[in-house]
C-alpha cells in the first residue's frame, strides 16, 4: 500500500521510512528514506511495517490527543515499547 501511496506522488518531497526490505523502492518516491520506526513530515506520518505498526498507532494517538492519554492506551495495550512523551519528527531511529 506504501507504495501505491508513494507512487500517487503523496511523499514527493517528504521524508518517510517504511520496511527495510523496501527501502531502495521507495526512495525514488521521496526526498529521504529515513531509518526509523516512524517519520513524520508534516501532516504525513509513516511507519516502518508490520512490527512498527503499534508504535505508529500510539504515535498518532499522542499526536491527535495528548500524551496522558497514549499513556492509558499504551497500558490497555500492555505494549512497554512505546516511548511517551517523545513526539519528534523521527521516533526511534534504526539499524541500516
């Protein structure tokens, strides 16, 4: 779907991340290809895959509401993982 996404021309000029496995596919779709659970430019938020998934939903959580309520979702999810409180353009950089 990501690619369907970037080939629409929806990332031209933004940074995005997306599995690691896909990003030499991706990167002619975008100004950088970042290695990261999530990246967000703008109003486009991406996600690393599958694994990421649940970082990328918590990640729009605190984003669209506040991080006292990502907090409760993160602890009804019983998902430890997410880092709270650290809503940066980057979240979680990974290994290349």
């Amino acid at each position: 779907m990501k690619g369907q996404v970037a080939a629409a021309g929806f990332l031209n000029g933004k940074r995005a991340t997306t599995n690691s496995s896909a990003y030499d596919l991706l990167n002619p779709y975008c100004a950088e290809v970042i290695s990261a659970r999530v990246v967000r430019d703008g109003n486009t938020v991406t996600g690393a895959g599958v694994t990421a998934s649940i970082d990328l939903g918590l990640y729009l959580v605190e984003m669209l509401t506040s991080t006292e309520i990502v907090l409760q979702v993160q602890q009804k999810l019983e998902y430890p993982y997410y880092e709270a409180g650290n809503l940066k353009d980057v979240y979680m950089h990974t290994k290349r």
